[in-house]
C-alpha cells in the first residue's frame, strides 16, 4: 500500500470487486471490456491489478492500473484510468509510479491511446507499432468454413504451445481461464492433425470482441474469423488489428468493417522472438 501524502491518494492492491467499478470506467472511455474479463485477467496475476482512493473517501475509487506480469521476463500495463472528476490532480502518475515497480527488471508492454506517446516515451517506453480498431456488423459467409472445430479437438496443450510461438511469453493460466469462460467462443483451425490457428470471441460492452486471433495464413485466420462471426446475427464485431500484418486489415475492410481509433504498442526494451506474422487480431488492449 502506497499513500502519497497526508489525506491525499491511498493505493493498494485492487479486488475483482474494485474491477468491475473499473471496467464501467473502462467502458465509458469507449473501450468496450469483456463482460466476463475481470475473472481471466485476475487469473493471469491477482497481485497485478492497483486502486486508488483519497483517504479521506476511502469508498470511492479514483484511479486504477494494471501491471500483469506473465513470467520472469515480460509484463504488461493497460487499465490507465483516473476517474474523470479526479484528473489534473496527479493521481494518475502516483498510481503509475507505484503499479510500475510490480514489473520489477521486466520488459513491461502497452497498448496507448496514439496522442499519449510522447508520455509514455519519457518513461522508457518505445513504439513498435501502431494497431488499429476495426468495427462493423458482419456478413454471414456462403458456407461453412472447413476444418474449423471447437478447441477441444486440439486440445490445451496444442492450443497453450500455439499460442507462446505468437505471443512474448508463455501463458497457460491465462488462457485456461479465457477459454473456457462462459459466453467465450473459442475455436481451432486443424489441418492435417496439425493446429494451423485459433481464436476467440466474447461478448462485451457495445459489440462482440474477437481476439486473439492467430492464424498461420490468411486462408486460416479468414476461416476461424468466419466461423467465430457466423452467429453474430448482425451484431458489431471489433478486431484489434496490427498494422503489421496487412492480411488481417484487408480481411476487415473486404467484410465491411471500418476502422475506428488507432492505439501503439510500446515496450521498455526487448521481448523474446515471436511469429508475428501470425497475429491477425491482438488479444485484448488491456492485457496485451
């Protein structure tokens, strides 16, 4: 627990309770949480997530941050909120300040609105690229995308193996958790006996969200998008879509999406290799 002055900002460890007051903040920014996300990012790291409160109205929150982090390597930031009749105060920096130091020696990653680099920059943080919000109601495809199956027919340890190739560390709570979660649609692209791809899609705040979708070829991530959107029925799917991977932003544009807001990827330093040319869709914007 850090407090920064005498009847000033209190900051502690968050519950999954204090989570769900930051989500609504996160959902009148326009981000568009997870209905079901909170139990899967406390999955991750309980101790990850930080609040902070004035002492003198230790009820109310007004400021949150995340500092997730996923082995001895990597961390990741998101949940940067203050509450906005608390802004300009410093509330913000003194959460930061004491989320930041969870991450220890780790490279520490972000997803940031595009307007706030040059912040993030003065702290240590370099751009790697930019991702861009694709929205829109999507089309019904013609016929049933082949070799697509619930991911249970490849099983987790395929699906935790795919997913560490694709990602810059290894994530297996993580991902049993967002799996699994009830009104989660994950799927599998299997060919051959071999795992060629997966994705997921959840529901949330203002539209259905997909993500991670990682696929081996466009042919692979065009089948699991289709299959994952079939049920939509017309209602607005998102991506999240690197802008280096400009196979996922012609599969969004050729179905009708548009882009909505841009966010950039920064890090303070390297992370381990990875195929990245397999990321059509990024998880999620909160947790990397």
């Amino acid at each position: 627990m850090t407090d920064s002055g005498p009847g000033r900002l209190i900051i502690s460890r968050a519950t999954p309770e204090d989570w769900r007051v930051v989500s609504g903040w996160a959902a009148d920014e326009g981000w568009n949480p997870g209905l079901r996300d909170g139990p899967c990012f406390f999955a991750q790291d309980p101790d990850g997530f930080f609040i902070g409160r004035l002492a003198d109205e230790p009820a109310e929150p007004v400021s949150a941050i995340s500092v997730v982090n996923y082995d001895e390597l990597y961390a990741f930031l998101g949940f940067y909120l203050v509450r906005p009749d608390q802004r300009g105060r410093g509330h913000g920096l003194a959460t930061w300040q004491a989320a930041l130091a969870h991450a220890g020696t780790r490279t520490v990653g972000l997803d940031g609105v595009v307007a706030q680099q040059d912040n993030y920059r003065r702290s240590g943080f370099e751009l790697a690229h930019r991702t861009m919000r694709y929205q829109g109601p999507v089309p019904r495809p013609a016929s049933t995308p082949a070799h697509v199956l619930p991911v249970e027919a490849a099983g987790l340890k395929a699906i935790t193996a795919y997913d560490a190739a694709s990602y810059p560390a290894d994530r297996p709570r993580f991902l049993d958790s967002w799996l699994t979660a009830p009104g989660h649609r994950a799927l599998a692209r299997i060919v051959d006996g071999r795992v060629t791809g997966y994705g997921v899609l959840r529901p949330a705040r203002d539209a259905l969200r997909i993500g991670p979708l990682f696929a081996d070829s466009r042919v692979d991530a065009e089948a699991l998008f289709d299959a994952l959107t079939a049920e939509a029925d017309g209602a607005p799917v998102v991506i999240d879509v690197p802008e280096t991977q400009p196979h996922a932003i012609a599969m969004a544009e050729e179905r009708g999406m548009k882009p909505v807001f841009a966010t950039a990827r920064m890090y303070t330093g390297p992370v381990r290799e990875l195929a990245q040319e397999r990321v059509f869709g990024v998880t999620t914007l909160e947790l990397g």
